[in-house]
C-alpha cells in the first residue's frame, strides 16, 4: 500500500477531533441533536482549518446508520464510505472547474431524486466563490426552496466574492486561524503516534510557520520527518523552514538597542554566508520589536504573543531595558526598510543602510518640554529682557569708555544722523529678509523716519496697499523682533507712507515746492509707479 501523507491519515473523522473550531462544532451537533437542522450552510475561512473536514463529518452524522446523530460511528457503510469520498449520497463539487451554468442546471435536476442508500443527500461545493454569476443566479431557486433530502454545504476563503442572495439564504459559520499553542499540541499527538522525536522549540517553529493551518502544519512535519529522520533536531527545521531562530533575533534587536552598527553589518554578512534569507530576517526583527511592544504594554503577553515559554521570558526580559519609545521608533523604521526591501534590486545594500539609520535615530524631546520651553522664552521677551541672542547688540550700541553712570545712559535709540539711522534701518531689513524675503521686497525703499523710547516710526515707500500688507499682525510681529534684535529692546513700530513722514533735510524745500506747483499726478499712474518701481518719461523729450 503506497504511503499515505499525515494530513490525509490524520484527519478529523469526528466532531471532537476538530481542533480550534469548537464554536462551530458544538453548534451543528446541538442543531442534529435537536432536529433544528438548516437545508444550507456556509463555511469560510483560511485554508487548511477544517471547512471540508466538518463539512464530511456533518454528512457522516446525517447519514450514519445510527443518526442523524451529533456522534456518527464511523463503522458503517455509510460512515466509511464518506470518510473515503466514494459515498453516492455525498456528491464533492470542485466550483474552480464546475462554475459555468451548464453545471449548475445539472445539479438542478440531480437535486429531485431520492438519496440512493442514506437518509440525506449532501452537495458540497469547495471554493464556491468561483461560480460565475450566471451558475449562482440559477442556483438561487433551488438553494432557497430545495427537496427536504438535499443539504448544501458551500466552503470558501473568499466569502466578499459570494453574492448576498447566497449569503441570505445560508448559515454561514466563520472558521477560525487555529491558535499555534492548539497546533502544536496536536501535532505533538501526531509525533507520539507515529514515533518522531522533535523538541517542542521545534514544533513551535512548525506551528509558526504553517500560519493558522492545521493542514499545512502536518504537512511541514511530514517534510521535516523525510528530511532528518523520526528524530528532527532543531538546526533542520531552520533549515528547512528558512527562519531565523529567536536568539539570532534577540541578539541582533540587542545590538540595535546599543546602537553597534558595526555589528550589525557584521551580523548581516555572517547571516548571508549560511544562506538565511533577508527578507525573512528583517520581518522576524520586525516581528521581534512588536512582540517587545506587546510585552511592554501589556499585563498579560503571553495570550497575545505567540512564542514557547522560555522565549517568551526572554522577550519580557528584553522589553523591560528599553523604553517604549525607542522601540517605536525602530519599528517604524525598520518597517519603512521592509518595504524598500520588497523592491529593490540590492536587498543587501538596503538592509544594511536600513539598520544604519536605526542605530542612529535620536530620541524626540516630549512635546509638554518644548511647550514648556517656549513659554519660558516668552515671558523673558514681555519683561523687556529680549532675546539672548540681542542682548550682545544692546552692548555694543554703548560703548565702553563711556563715563556716565548707568543709570544716567539713556536708550539704545537710533543715532541722530541719518548716515547711522540708515544702517540701522539696512540691519533690520537684513534681518527681515532672512525670515521673510516677500516682506523685505514690500520694504524696499522705505526709511526709518525717527525712534523716540516709545515707538519707532518706518516711512514705507508705495501706496496703500503695501502699507496695509506690512501693517498685518505676522508682518509688523517680524519686524518689531528685528528692531528688537538690532536695538536691544522690544519697541512698538508705526507705519505711515512715506508721503506722510515729515521731511528732515530743508535742502528738498525747493524740490517740495516745485512738485506742489506742478498739476497732481494720476492716482493709477502713482501706484503703478509705486509697484514697478518706474519713472514717467517725457513723450515730448527726445531719448538719449
């Protein structure tokens, strides 16, 4: 007899054999007990967890020569025969290769004859989202209004393909990932069974990497058994399952933490000599660093981390060093590098300036420091102290041979020559440029037109509309702090156009008078002089 596969041998032939799906199972057993049985069900959920399975099992109990009954014998002709798929009453469909109508009217008309031996007759339809719309359409009659001998049991991993009125006319049950404690525990059933050695780490790392699946668990085991032998050390499973085992992970999430990049890098090629993977290294760092969040933000991590009990202690060792802070940040990091790794044509190179850049990420200031911070800074600038950065300024606006007592010195006013008051006026408008070089264009041009202890009074050259933009509350903020800087204290600042400064230098009379006496300019000529900053040309005058 040619070998049969563990997944085949082992497969559930009862209820209470199915593992992980107990809410589900408990339900159907109750509704055949009490006789309160739906004529169609939807099984969804993962691959591997038991949809055809129960589906068999549920067609054993309604047929079993004892039931209906929740506890089929599996003696029975009935019983055998479902278990091995030969049964005429219990008809498999495969909706990948079975989904045109054509089909689905021959199942129509199957449908109106009597079981053939047993009590009931049971379509199962594996992957039933594969039906064209057309063949679910032509189901919909007989699903909601078939023969009182017909079950339909449909199973699917994509129950969002199925259409509502299937849906509606249904029991859906919804399996479940199966937990990996509740796999390795079968599975250490099956290696007792059958004589295979394997340590529980080894199972764990089984379980871990079938995913949820209960089939693809036994079917690693069963790779592993033709790989070592019956006894499976855990260096085999490693490699054969291409993870990375969690003391490589701890060591490498530790160096990390210390922010040995040297190491790290080191680490990466030691890792890529014995052929581990890098994409799978990253996402088990990447792993490792959530299961250090858990652990650190959780009471009790072990319901919510999937790991043996001694890794799982090292883990909460680990996690309690550190502080959640940073380990968010490295995740973060390192999550952003796993997805440049997914595409780049030089994973090592990325990998490796991914690390980098973790080890060399600074931890933030708290943002209530930083508020705190600036709160502080303003309550020196509204005492009248200035800023730390002015201060020097004040000083050297007096010099140091002077002889007058401090408290006689008066205010760092502008000097009274317009020479000084001119570069001082140049210095603010520096200043302003830096921060805002739009509001030192609206400036150009203007003059500083006097400072007195109370106010500092700016002449803006232009029309009413650049007076109004340097008069809004950000812009007079900005140059109020550039007066600050430059004179040493916080002084208020005016704006006036420069038509309404008053003349300093009486050698302009002449030319005041002269203007006075010619006819008034266009106002729309005057502001667009004022905005292009240009000259009216005499018409009449030759050009030069």
């Amino acid at each position: 007899m040619s070998y049969q596969v563990l997944a085949r041998k082992w497969r559930p032939q009862v209820f209470e054999d199915v593992v992980g799906q107990g809410h589900i199972t408990r339900t159907l057993q109750n509704a055949i007990a009490t006789n309160r049985l739906a004529h169609a069900f939807l099984f969804s959920g993962p691959r591997g967890v038991g949809k055809t399975t129960t589906a068999r099992i549920l067609a054993k109990a309604l047929n079993c020569k004892e039931g209906p009954t929740p506890h089929p014998c599996g003696t029975c002709d009935s019983c055998r025969e479902t278990a091995a798929g030969t049964a005429v009453d219990v008809i498999e469909i495969d909706g990948a290769s079975n989904r045109g109508i054509e089909h689905i009217r021959e199942l129509r008309e199957a449908v109106k004859y009597a079981p053939s031996v047993g009590k009931h007759k049971v379509y199962v339809i594996d992957e039933v989202h594969m039906l064209t719309n057309e063949a679910f359409n032509a189901l919909l009659k007989t699903l909601e209004e078939p023969p009182p001998h017909v079950i339909f049991i449909f199973a699917t991993t994509e129950p969002q393909k199925i259409p509502a009125t299937i849906h509606s006319r249904c029991q859906r049950y919804g399996f479940k990932r199966v937990a990996l404690q509740d796999i390795a525990g079968r599975l250490r059933t099956i290696a007792g069974a059958e004589g295979i050695t394997i340590s529980d780490q080894g199972l764990i790392m089984i379980a871990r990497a079938a995913e949820g699946s209960m089939r693809d668990s036994q079917s690693l085991l069963d790779q592993a058994v033709s790989y070592s032998g019956p006894a499976v050390p855990d260096v085999d499973l490693q490699a054969i399952l291409g993870t990375v085992s969690q003391d490589v992970l701890r060591r490498f999430v530790g160096r990390l933490l210390e922010r040995d990049a040297e190491g790290l890098v080191t680490m990466i090629d030691e890792l890529m000599e014995q052929g581990q993977d890098l994409r799978q290294l990253l996402a088990g760092v990447v792993e490792h660093l959530r299961n250090l969040i858990v652990a650190k933000t959780t009471k009790e991590p072990a319901r919510i981390i999937e790991l043996a009990e001694q890794d799982l202690a090292a883990v909460q060792q680990q996690a309690a060093a550190v502080e959640i802070e940073r380990l968010l940040m490295l995740f973060d990091s390192l999550a952003r590098t796993q997805d440049e790794l997914r595409w780049s044509p030089h994973q090592r190179f990325t990998l490796e300036v991914g690390v980098v850049k973790a080890c060399s990420i600074v931890s933030l200031k708290p943002l209530g420091e930083l508020l705190e911070r600036v709160r502080n800074l303003e309550s020196l600038a509204g005492a009248g102290g200035g800023t730390p950065a002015a201060r020097p300024a004040a000083v050297r606006e007096h010099p140091a041979s002077s002889t007058a007592p401090p408290a006689a010195r008066q205010p760092a006013f502008p000097p009274a020559s317009a020479a000084a008051s001119g570069d001082q006026w140049g210095r603010i408008l520096a200043l302003v440029k830096q921060r805002r070089p739009g509001l030192a264009s609206l400036l150009e041009g203007s003059v500083m037109a006097g400072a007195t202890d109370q106010v500092v009074t700016v002449a803006v050259k232009g029309n009413s509309f650049q007076l109004g933009k340097v008069e809004e509350k950000e812009s007079r903020g900005l140059v109020e702090q550039a007066v600050a800087e430059i004179f040493g204290r916080s002084l208020p600042v005016r704006f006036q156009l420069a038509a309404e400064a008053p003349t300093a230098a009486p050698a302009r009379a002449g030319a005041a008078r002269q203007a006075a006496a010619a006819p008034p300019p266009d106002p729309i000529v005057q502001d667009a002089l004022s905005i292009f900053n240009g000259t009216v040309i005499d018409p009449k005058k030759p050009e030069q």
